[in-house]
C-alpha cells in the first residue's frame, strides 16, 4: 500500500505562501479541464448535428467551419494555458515560482491571483515599463529628427 507522502514547502518559501499558491493554481488548473471537456463535447454535438444538416442541405456549410475554427483555437489557447500552470507548478515545487526575475523578491499573492504568470514583482514591472515608454519616447524623437534632418 502507497503511503501518503505528502509534499513539504521547498526550503526557501514558507509553508502557507506555498499552500496558498499551489491551490490557486491547481484551482486553475481544474478550471480550465472543465472548461476543455465541455468544449470538447459541445464541438462534437456540433459535429454531429452539422453533418445531418450537411446531408439535408449539402451548401452552407463555411459558417459551420469558421465556428469549430474558433472553438479550436479557443481550445488550443486553454491548452497553452494549461501547459504554462503545469510548468508554474514545477516552478513552483522548485521554489522558484513567485519570486521576481530582476530582484528576486516575492511577488506578493495578491498580484499572483490576478496574474498568475507574472515573472516580475509590481516594482520591476513598473520600472520596466516606464524604461519602455522612455525608450519608445526617444525612438519617436529620434525618428522625427532623422524626418527633419532629410526634409531640410
Ligand atoms: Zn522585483
């Protein structure tokens, strides 16, 4: 018989902040195999029902096709997800999920549930943007120069 071996917090993350983040992301995780089956099942009902109305009305069938087009890509994204909350959970096991790239601090919980593949605390991702903004600014600058440096 298996015994319950239960997984402990990696060494560097305190055991409630572990706990609390392997359930939002389990929670997630659940969510959207749910959301996949019943996709799934209703792709083939519509599946199943389009071919009778093919054979009733062998015509309009593109509109039928751009719906299971989307509803694919609509799976294929859920899929894209999943995979991203499977490798957060390694991440996660390792003890490196949760902790910003640039300084290596925690990203608060808080953050995490509403973005829970934020790979920068709310500090570094700020500072990163403004830097962007400032390098798109200087971009702009400099392109209108080179405009006014050819016109004159
Ligand atoms: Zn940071």
């Amino acid at each position: 018989m298996a015994t319950t071996n239960k997984k402990t917090a990696p060494q560097n993350m305190d055991r409630a902040r572990y706990e609390d983040l392997k359930q939002m992301l389990e929670g997630r995780k659940r969510e959207i195999v749910n959301e996949v089956q019943e996709k799934i099942r209703d792709v083939r009902i519509e599946n199943h029902s389009g071919k009778l109305a093919h054979v009733l009305d062998s015509g309009e069938s593109s509109e039928a096709d751009i719906q299971e087009d989307i509803e694919f890509a609509l799976i294929q994204m859920k899929a894209e997800t999943l995979s991203k909350i499977d490798e957060a959970l390694v991440r996660l096991e390792e003890g490196a999920y949760g902790n910003c790239f640039e300084c290596g601090s925690q990203i608060s919980e808080q953050r995490l549930r509403a973005l829970p593949f934020a790979v920068r605390c709310k500090d570094c991702e700020e500072a990163r943007e403004t830097a962007a903004k400032r390098e798109r600014l200087m971009a702009q600058r400099h392109a209108s120069s080179l405009f006014f440096d050819m016109s004159s």
